[in-house]
C-alpha cells in the first residue's frame, strides 16, 4: 500500500514535471512572437503597382461593411489610376440590410462589384465558397495580380495595402496576413482571451511557415493570384473551416513562402466583440481546428487548464518544504507571464494584464471545454449554420 506521504510526494513531483513544461511551452511562445515581421514602408514607386482585386465576403454584417468599404475605396493603393483596385463584395445570404449598403458603394464607386449568393453548395463552408465566388466574379487571371480577403468586420488604415504589398516584396513572400488591432472602445476579449487564443493557435503553426502548419488569421489575407491558383483556389478548401492556415499551408507546401505580419496598427477589428462573440468565434476556430472532435478539445481543454495553474500550484505547494517545487514554480509564473506580456503587445492588448495570465489560460481552457460539450451535442454554430465536418 503506498504511503499517504508518498502519493503526495509523487504528485508534487507531477506537478513540477508540468510546471517545466510550462517554462519549455513560453518559450516557444516568445520565439513565435519574434518571428513576426514587421510592416514596411509603401514602395517608392519605381516599380509599376500591382493590380489588387479585394474580396470581402459578408453575411449579415448591415452594421460594420460600410465602414469597411469606405476603408478600402479609400486606399492609396492604386488612387487615381484606373485598373489597380477592384473589391468585389460577396453578399452571403444576408437577411439585414448586406446587400443594399453592398450596391450602394457600387453606385458610388464604379471599382465596387456586388455579388449575391443565398446559401453555398453541399460541401462547401459558407464564407469560403463566398469567397470563392468573389474571385470567380472578378475575372480571369492577370499577369502580378494579388488577391486580399478581408473580413466585412474590419477597417483598414488607407496605407494598409501598400505597406502589406511592400512588406511581401521585402521578404520575398507569396502570402502574407495580419490579425486586426482592438477595437477604439473598451474590450474584455482582448485581455481575456486574445493572448492565450493566440499562443494556442501559435503552438501549431508558425507565423514564419517553417512549423508543422503556416500560420495566416482569416481578418486579412493577401496572396498572389498565380499561388492562390497553383493550391487550386478556395475549391480546394471547400468544405475545411479553418481556411486561413490551410491554404497558408498549401502555399507554402506548393513551393510558396509565407509571413505573419504585425499590421495590427493599421487594421481595425469589430468582430471580436462583445465578449460572448469573441468567445464563439474562438470556439468556432478551434473547433473547426479540430474537425469537431469532442475528445480531442476536451484533451486540449483540460491540458490548457493545467499547465495553466501549474506553476502557481507549484508556488503553493512548494512552500511546505520542497524548495526546488517553488523555484519550478516561481520561474513557470515569470514565464508564463513573459509570454502573454508578448502576446498582448503583439495584439496591442494590456501587456501589464500579464501577471492574470493562469486566470486568461484557465478561462480558455474552460472555452475549449465549452466546445467539446457542443461538437458532442451537434450544436455548434456559426451565423446561424450548422458547422460541418
């Protein structure tokens, strides 16, 4: 019979085992972080501008798109030269007023093309067949062209597409994408759950493409044309809802680089807020990450509450006389900490909120959890679609 003592000697040492992984899991965190590249400076000039066909597709987003075209119409990329800038709005079976603010800004600006679908093919994802069908309506192929998706939730800066296309030629890249920066007004997501969400996503694909998986964020996408039809387009990806890394990840297995790159000053997002949208729409990644797999999210849910609370637990249990369990844990918090001060700085998001960071991670577990429990019951949504697998 094993000792009273011994079990808890055995679990301390447990313990202490999680809180090191802690330290090894931070550290690829901070190395992630890193490996961002930032944006440049628009081009000079001295080489002719690209054509850029911009597709934004939008279901029921009455409330945000107007903002987003007048951001894109308004770019300097391409003002004042016919041919450089086309946007082809993608209205995806809206039941609010989508549509109509889609055909206004084309009344009001001839380089705007709005395209109605009323709901996608058996098969096929609602926002990636919208977005197929938006590059299909913007015409054939042509010769440099580069393709943007950006969400119907976001505002871009008027400089955003020329530094994007000057950062890609800097790094010599076929596709590169950018999160969206915080909203102006104040948000519990961002602190909350921006930095652990990211560290997840961060931990299986990598903002340089050089992981198991290339790391791209849905806001905001831009790709040449010529790789975007070498991985064979959106077709490809027709029924995968986690298409911003899989099609990352097949320009890059097609012989493509990639980058991550931090524009986050430069583009807005609305679509993370309130709090409980920002939550389903991180569930509805990670479930799509895991192809609905209750097993699999509750495994990665509960992992995340561990390690999670490991390194505070070691810090008091460690005090009742196993000093090397309180320097485990000790480190463990500072980096823990150090790596959601990176994150959130990244994500321009309360970087001094750090020392919360078991609190942040413990409630993304309890997310990933939430998660589990609706792919087992068949309810998890997005939109007002059922999610498919």
């Amino acid at each position: 019979m094993v000792s009273p003592r011994r079990h808890t000697k055995g679990w301390s040492w447990g313990l202490g085992a999680v809180a090191a992984g802690v330290l090894i899991r931070s550290a690829r965190t901070l190395r992630q972080t890193r490996a961002i590249v930032p944006l440049r400076q628009p081009r000079s000039g001295a080489v002719a501008p690209p054509k850029v066909t911009v597709v934004v597709p939008a279901r029921n987003e009455a409330a945000v798109l107007a903002d987003c075209l007048d951001s894109i119409t308004g770019q300097t990329h391409g003002a004042g030269q016919d041919g450089l800038l086309k946007v082809v709005v993608v209205d995806d079976g809206s039941t609010d007023g989508t549509g109509d603010i889609a055909r206004e800004a084309a009344r009001r600006d001839p380089r705007v093309v709005p395209i109605r679908v009323d709901s996608p093919p058996p098969g096929w994802g609602g926002k990636v067949h919208a977005m197929h069908v938006g590059v299909e309506a913007s015409g054939p192929p042509e010769a440099g062209e580069w393709l943007l998706f950006l969400d119907a939730d976001t505002v871009a800066a008027p400089e955003l597409l020329s530094r994007l296309l000057a950062t890609a030629d800097s790094v010599e890249a076929d596709l590169v994408s950018t999160p969206g920066g915080p909203p102006a007004q104040p948000s519990a997501t961002w602190p909350l759950l921006m930095p652990p969400g990211l560290q997840l996503i961060g931990e299986n694909a990598s903002p340089d493409g050089r992981g198991r998986k290339a790391f791209a964020i849905g806001h905001c996408i831009l790709v040449r044309r010529s790789h975007y039809e070498k991985v064979g387009g959106w077709a490809a990806f027709s029924a995968i809802r986690n298409e911003d890394v899989a099609i990352a990840t097949a320009v890059r297995d097609h012989g493509g680089t990639t980058r991550t790159v931090d524009g986050l000053d430069h583009l807005r997002t609305s679509g993370m807020d309130p709090f409980g949208q920002g939550w389903a729409s991180f569930r509805k990644s990670f479930v799509a990450g895991t192809k609905g797999s209750a097993p699999t999210l509750a495994a990665i849910g509960l992992g995340q509450i561990a390690m999670s609370l490991a390194a505070p637990l070691s810090v008091l249990v460690g005090r009742r006389r196993r000093p090397v369990l309180t320097a485990l844990g000790l480190l463990g918090c500072a980096a823990q900490g150090a790596a959601h001060a990176g994150t959130a700085r990244f994500m321009r998001s309360n970087p001094e909120l750090a020392p919360l960071a078991p609190v942040s991670g413990t409630l993304f577990g309890v997310l990933l959890l939430d998660g589990a429990v609706r792919a087992h019951r068949g309810r998890d949504q997005w939109k007002g679609r059922r999610s498919t697998f």
